[in-house]
C-alpha cells in the first residue's frame, strides 16, 4: 500500500498532490537543524508562494507527522521549459540556532540605586542566577526552558548526556545551540534529535548507553552502498586532565594545580595521550591585617624611662634612681602599644593611662667638680595600655570558593573515546523510505563480521528522498571531532574562559583591604626636651626693661621639703645689697617655710 503524504499550514491539510508538489526530501541531523524540502511543481516563478517565509508547516507520513518547522528559504527558479518555486523548511533546532542564550545579572541601576536583576548574554556556565553549581543535565535544560519560554515550539524530553558536572566558564553573546554543543563537547558520544511524533516536537539527548540498537542485515535490506571504517585512531592510551587555579590570598596571586588521570592514576604522557589543561576559578580571600606590638609598662626601669623621657640620658645627670613609680591602667592591661593599633574588630581593647614615678639625681650645673646638687622630681608620662599580644590580628571580610574539579571527568572523556566508533555510510534504495527513524539509535549490521553486529554506531545523520525511496545514513564519531586526532577537543578548550561568580551578585572582582587600627600608639604627653634650655623673659618697669634669665635645673623645685599643703612660688622682691649699696632684686621663690 503507497504511503501518502500529508502537508498542513495556515489550518489547511492537503496531500502531496494535491499541494502538487514533488521532490520531497527529509534530512535529520545530530545538533544541527533539520530540513525538509520541496519543490511546487508549475508554481510561477514571480507568484506569491504559497507557502509563505516563516509559515509553519508539519508533514505527515500517513496519519504520524514526521516533520515540523518553518519556511526559511524559497527558491525560484524559471527557463523556456519551465517554472517552479522550491521551499525549505528548518525543524525546531533553527530556534535554538537563532536566540541568543542569556541569564539573569545582578547589574547596578544608577537610576534606582541598587542592584537589580537584567538578562546578560555574558553567561557563567555550570551555575545558576542564586550561584548554585548545575549538572550538564540542569545547564542543557535551562537552555531549552530559556528558548521554550521564547516560544521555541518545542517540548523538552529526556536529557542525559552522561556527565555529571563540567568546568565552569564564561561565555558571551553565544546562541542557544553554541551552548548546548558546547556543553556536549565534553560527552562526544551523546546524540540530539527531536520526536515529530509526539504532541508536541520533543527534543531528546542522550548519551550512547542510552540509545536503542538498530539492526540492518546485510544481503537482505536493500543496501546498495556501504563505507565503513573502524576508527582505532580515536582511541586515546591515556586522559590527563591539569586543572589549574589562581587563587588570590589578600592581593596576591598563587597557582595551585591539581591532576587527574585515567586509567593511570598517576599520568605517564604516552605518545598519542591527550593533555588537557583546563581552567578552574580559584579561591578568593580578602582579610583585615593589623600588626600591633606591645611591651610591657616598666614603672621601676630606669631603662623604660628614658625611653619615654630623652632628657634623662644627659651627661650632666648621674646617679639616677626611681624612688617609686606608679601607673593608673587597669590590671587585666599588661602591656603598652608601641607600634601598630587597635581596631574594634580585634575584640581587644586599649586605655589612655598615666605612669608616675619619683627620681632622685646629682645635677652639675657648673663648669667644677663643686657645682653639684642632689635634685629630686616627680615624672610622668601618658601611654597605651592593652590587653593585645604581639602579634598580627586579622579577619576574613571576603571568602569565594574555588571551583572544585569535576570528578572523575577523566575516566569519563576516556571511556566516551575508547569505544570503537565506526566511521561511515549507507544507502538504502527502496520504493519507498522504511518509515524508520535512525536518528536516536545505534547501527549494527548482521552478516558481514562479527564485530559489526555489535558496533553500535552513533547514527550522525539522515537523509531521505521520498519520491525516490533513498535513504542515506552517516554514523560514527561526532562530528566536532576533527579526523584522525583530537585536535577539536583541545582547541575548544583553549577557547574556555574562566569566570568570576562575583560577577553574578554585582560585587566587584578580586582586591583585598588592609585595615589600620584607629587608635595609634600616643607620644608621651610630658615631654621635655633633652637638653634643657635657659628661658629668658623681658620685663619692662618705667623707663627700664629688665631681662630676666632662668636656668630649668636651677629652678626646679625640690617638693622634698615642701610643707604638706604645697608652696606657692612666684616673683617676690626683696631687699639685698651689693658693692654699690642697698637695693633690691626680684627672685622666684616660695613664700617662708620650715623645714619639718
């Protein structure tokens, strides 16, 4: 019984006659676009066509629909013997093959002030818009939930490619087909194909485990050409797979390196092995340092003291000695700072204390052994009290984690290449195609060598002349695969890009912070200078102005022998007398006192 043909478009179903149309032809296609054409026999060469650019069309085999897509080209040709208008129709795949595939960005809004979230077609690979990792089966279906909610009119079917997790990268401006194609590089053994029959076209991929045998016999099934060639030079000796990382700790940049290879466990790079280098994000830590120092607070140490007070350390005192010494710090404050700070993130805390301490000293004032004075003072100075240690206090402010290896990828990329893949190609010539879908499945061929029967070839292609009962069948190894290497695969893999995940949360990339504490060490509040010097003052009185010279030493008050209520000390004239007679002089000095 012949097999009739069936176009509907525009709600209009009609045969093949009586579309009068002839040449019709099917070609299905792994990853690519399917097309279907035809040529309407007579049609004017400047008509309208009658089949418009973009209609959509579906084709029937009988009552099941074996094709569905949109007009994409309609050809017109035209001579003294004839006219015609040929169509092209591509199948659901041209839909993949012409979105831009995008994800979700959190992009600052100058306007609004905030981040807020925008379609980017820079894309992150392997993760979705809450920075979550996804498996080559979750990136493909969002890929095709992405283009369905485009209105792509198809259905999504079974996707499982056979990996797990891949490397992440960064792409842009890539249509949804790159990516999945792209995906799939990485399991060459996977096939994609859509079922006409269904509901709705559904697209399935699956991996070569998966797929359903076909067997043709050879001598039997009408196979007017056969080319087949074994394809041991696919076939690899050993994966090695060098995942490397730059992490960046505080600004700076380190490599870390992680092998993985099959079926050595450790590599031994053999002549015809494939070396892949592949780019993983690494681990990003930002932190605040402050390096703080501290001793501890030496109230009875001579040393300590001229450490705050220079002036002790001149030649003109000697027999230095603390009486006693204090300080007003908390007891839990052991130590001072003397370099760095504290910042309220340490969980340490710091005071502003005073240090007391009474000296005694002899002071020569003059130029013979005679001019020398036993002095007493009172000495203070301010410093930081701390409960901090030595040491270099730090927090986490940032921490991304690198990208983990996939596991196992290895052993993975060399069993999808261990197989032995058959490479080849056969015709059918019947009077009328079989009505078979190849797409999907695996070849075997009965009666020629054993081996064939089980070779389960990757059915690539298929092309179909209707009229004429041809069908012809390419399989073998995918064709991203460039012939006799692997060349491709490397390729692809030097076109990989990292990716920052930052970039999916607004954050700004990479940079660290060193943070120094507010408070700094004080320089001591008592201060006086190392070599004390002789203050003059002018005092003007009538028509006279007096100078007034004060030597500090001389005039420094020893409290030893101040009365316990203190003295007041200032300028008091009194009477004296020189070789010129009575007079008077002004002197600093307390008021009379007895010593007790």
């Amino acid at each position: 019984m012949a097999v009739v043909w069936t176009l509907k478009c525009n709600g209009v179903t009609k045969t093949a006659a009586e579309w009068r149309l002839s040449g019709m032809k099917r070609e299905l296609k792994s990853q690519q676009q399917d097309l279907f054409s035809f040529v309407a026999d007579g049609e004017k060469f400047d008509a309208d066509p009658v089949f418009a650019f973009n209609a959509i069309v579906e084709v029937f085999r009988d009552a099941v629909r074996v094709f569905y897509g949109r007009v994409v080209k309609i050809p017109r040709s035209g001579s003294g013997q004839r006219e015609d208008m040929a169509y092209i129709l591509a199948g659901p795949w041209w839909y993949l093959d012409n979105l831009i595939f995008q994800k979700n960005w959190k992009i600052w809004d100058a306007g609004e002030e905030e981040l807020v979230e925008k379609l980017s077609s820079r894309v992150l690979v392997g993760w979705d818009d809450d920075e979550n990792r996804l498996t080559v089966t979750q990136e493909i279906g969002g890929v095709l939930d992405y283009a369905i909610a485009k209105g792509a009119p198809f259905a999504k079917g079974t996707i499982d490619p056979g990996l797990d997790k891949i490397p992440s990268e960064e792409i842009e401006d890539l249509t949804c087909a790159e990516v999945i194609r792209r995906l799939l590089r990485w399991a060459p053994n996977s096939i994609a194909w859509f079922d006409y029959a269904a509901a709705t076209p559904t697209l399935h991929i699956k991996k070569h485990q998966s797929l359903t045998e076909k067997t043709l016999v050879i001598g039997t099934d009408k196979i007017s050409d056969l080319q087949l060639t074994p394809r041991y030079d696919l076939q690899v000796p050993e994966v090695a797979l060098k995942f490397e990382k730059i992490n960046n700790i505080d600004g700076q940049d380190y490599t870390e390196h992680e092998i993985q290879s099959y079926p050595n466990a450790e590599p031994t790079y053999p002549f015809g092995g494939l070396v892949l280098t592949i780019n993983l994000q690494g681990t990003s830590i930002s932190s605040i340092k402050q390096k703080v120092k501290v001793q501890g607070v030496y109230v009875s140490s001579l040393d300590w003291w001229k450490a705050k007070l220079p002036w002790l350390k001149d030649s003109r005192i000697s027999s230095l000695s603390i009486v006693s010494g204090s300080s007003s710090k908390s007891s839990s404050y052991n130590d001072e700072i003397i370099e760095g700070g504290i910042a309220d993130w340490m969980n340490k805390n710091e005071e502003t204390c005073e240090c007391k301490a009474r000296i005694e000293f002899y002071f020569q004032y003059g130029a013979t052994l005679n001019d020398v004075e036993k002095r007493a003072q009172e000495i203070t100075c301010r410093v930081r009290a701390t409960d901090a240690s030595t040491t270099t206090y730090s927090l986490l402010t940032d921490y991304t984690a690198g990208e983990a290896a996939p596991a196992a990828l290895a052993q993975a990329i060399y069993e999808n290449l261990n197989k032995l893949q058959y490479d080849g190609s056969l015709t059918l010539a019947e009077n009328e195609t079989m009505g078979v879908d190849f797409l999907g499945c695996l070849l075997n061929l009965s009666a020629g060598r054993s081996e064939w029967e089980t070779m389960k070839a990757l059915i690539q292609s298929v092309s179909e002349d209707l009229d004429n009962g041809i069908t012809n069948i390419v399989f073998g190894p995918a064709p991203h695969l460039s012939p006799g290497d692997l060349v491709e695969l490397n390729r692809m893999n030097r076109r990989r890009r990292t990716f920052d995940k930052a970039r999916t949360s607004g954050g700004a990339g990479g940079g660290s912070g060193r943070e120094v504490g507010d408070k700094m060490p004080i320089e001591n509040s008592h201060h006086i200078d190392p070599q004390p010097t002789k203050s003059e003052i002018t005092i003007p009185q009538g028509e006279y102005t007096h100078l007034l010279k004060i030597d500090p030493y001389t005039a420094d008050t020893l409290q030893t022998y101040f009365p316990s209520g203190g003295a007041n000390i200032k300028w008091r004239e009194v009477n004296a007398c020189d070789d010129d007679g009575p007079g008077k002089m002004l002197i600093l000095c307390s008021e009379v006192y007895h010593e007790p």
